[in-house]
C-alpha cells in the first residue's frame, strides 16, 4: 500500500478542525466585553447577554463554543437622557408565554441616576423587543427575576432602600410583567468580613433552584477589588421570603479568584439541553487589583454538588481547562 501522506495530513487537519464543536470550548467565551453575563438556553439556541455600555445586545448560537463568535444583535438604545447610558447587566427570563429583557440604565453625567427598565419581547429570546418602562424610582441595578410558587414572583436587584451600604431587595413582580407592586424590602446588606473588601457592596442577585432548593446567589465586596466574590443565600423554604429571617448567609464566598482569574462576580445560571447539568457563566478579570470595567470577560463553567445536597461552585478554571458541551 501506498500512503499519501500530503492526503493524510489534510485528513488529519480536518478532524482537528470540528475539535472545537465536538468536543466544547476553553474559557473565557467573551473577551473583553464579557461584563455581568447572562445566559439563558432556549428552543436550541444559548443566549448571551452581557454589559454593553450604550445599549442591549444579545448573542445566539447553538453551541456554547459557538457563543465566542456569534454576532450581537442590538434590541435596544436610546437617545432619552434619563436612560440613554450606563446601560448594565440585561438579563432575558420567560414568563407568561413571552419574553421580557430586565435591565439598568441611567444618564450620561453620573450614576445616580441609574434605574430599572424592562423590555417586552416576543415568544422566542430572539424576537423583537419595545421598551416597556422604567420600573424602579429610587436607585437600583442588577434586575432578577425570583420565582416562588406560593409566593409569586419577585424582581431582585441591588438599592439602597433606607441601607447604609448597597443591599439585596425585594420587590413584587406585577401579573402584567412590566410592573411592581408593594413595598421594596431589604433581605441582605453586606454585614461579613468577605463583603466589605475596599467597601461593603451586595449586588447582582440571581436566583438558582438546585437539589430542590431555593438559593440567591449575589456578588459581594467593591467590584474594583480583587476579592470581588460570590456570596450566597438560602432560603428556609417556609418562610416570607420578603423577610430577612427567611434566609440564611453562607459565612464566606461560594466563588472567588483562583488561577489567574481575579474578582470572579456577577453570575447567571443555566441548565443542559437535557436538564441534568447546571451551569454557571460569570466575569472575572486577569487584573490582580481587580477591575470594574470592559476589561472583564465571561466564564462559562459546570457546577457540582457537595455531600450534604448544596451547589458547589468549585474553582474559577485554568484558560487551558476543555469543557465539553452541556449534555443534550
């Protein structure tokens, strides 16, 4: 037999070609401009939402590898001064058959003017969307959905709400989506060691459903520092969660810098095709002071369980570390 071997290398480098669809993706999916990710998975397609700045942007691909290049389509910018910039951290949540883009913006000179907005959308996250609203009148970032079936629906977000230090709250989810109701209530301020590195700070609030357990899982300390983490929430699962009584602080970060990965915050969750795996993308920085800024970049990694049954987060991973895509 006679080998070919100009053919065989062709061969060769065409299989090495689909490695990176086949069998996953290294980290970061996003960079730079990886700031406060969100990513939800929807009708085959993952979403990526992240901090623009001007405006809303939303990515789409069918792999999670495909997510480092797909094309970002704007759904939303504004020229009105009350909310044409400092435009932060969208998240896309279903509910009601629709779908709704909740996020902060304010004005151009300063933040305080940073408030709520939501936008309406259509039955897929790639459709359409208008402006709906502002939703907040005091300051307030980082919009969540939080969903209990007993006691409705809550948007969570980060104020101040008579607090000395930015805390997490609570406010009641109108029927309509596009509305809230009722009183804002303070359920955690940065009260422990971990959170109140250069200053006290708890934001970015989301919600994880896990092992049939309800946890807020929040970024704690000032985001230009390098201890920049995740905290995280329980909640006793009977209780008001409206109260602070309802739930209970973990004593520490739940994830924090390692390997080269600095002021790791700011998270999203999200689920395999097929509903066994949970995943976690969040921003860090390579900068050892840590950075607040575009130089962030997304992570996207999967998260394990402890003995006891609670999430485990494990460590920020190497550049070099190969995932393979969410088992489908």
């Amino acid at each position: 037999m006679r080998w070919n071997f100009p053919n065989i290398a062709t061969a060769l480098l065409g299989c090495l070609s689909v490695l990176p669809s086949a069998f996953g993706w290294t980290n970061p999916i996003r960079n730079p401009g990886g700031s406060d990710p969100f990513v939800a998975y929807s009708g085959g397609y993952y979403y990526l939402l992240t901090t623009s700045w001007t405006n809303v942007e939303i990515a789409r691909s069918t792999t999670v590898a495909g997510l480092k290049t797909a094309a970002k389509k704007v759904v939303y910018s504004s020229t009105t001064a009350s909310r044409c910039c400092n435009v932060w951290a969208p998240e896309v949540h279903y509910l009601g058959g629709k779908w709704y883009i909740y996020f902060t913006a304010g004005n151009a000179d300063n933040l305080d003017g940073q408030r709520l907005h939501v936008l309406s959308g259509g039955r897929t996250p790639w459709d359409d969307y208008t402006y709906t609203g502002q939703l907040t009148k005091e300051w307030s970032i980082d919009a969540s959905v939080l969903r209990f079936n007993a006691w409705g629906n809550f948007l969570m977000f980060s104020c101040f709400h008579g607090a000395k230090y930015q805390s997490i709250c609570l406010q009641q989810l109108g029927s309509d989506y596009v509305s809230l109701t009722g009183e804002i209530h303070v359920i955690s301020q940065p009260t422990l060691p971990f959170e109140k590195n250069s200053h006290p700070v708890n934001e970015g609030p989301v919600a994880l459903y896990f092992n049939g357990v309800t946890y807020i899982v929040y970024s704690a300390s000032y985001c230009w520092s390098p201890d920049y983490c995740l905290g995280q929430l329980t909640w006793d699962g009977t209780s008001d969660p409206r109260t602070a009584a309802a739930w209970t602080k973990h004593n520490g970060c739940v994830l924090s810098s390692a390997n080269g990965n600095y002021g790791t915050g700011h998270n999203s969750f999200f689920l395999s095709p097929d509903g066994t795996e949970t995943w976690i993308a969040y921003h860090a920085t390579s900068n050892s002071a840590g950075a607040c800024d575009n130089s962030r970049y997304t992570m996207i990694q999967s998260i394990g369980k402890h003995t006891n049954g609670t999430p485990n987060f494990g460590k920020p991973a190497h550049w070099s570390h190969a995932y393979g895509e969410p088992s489908s």
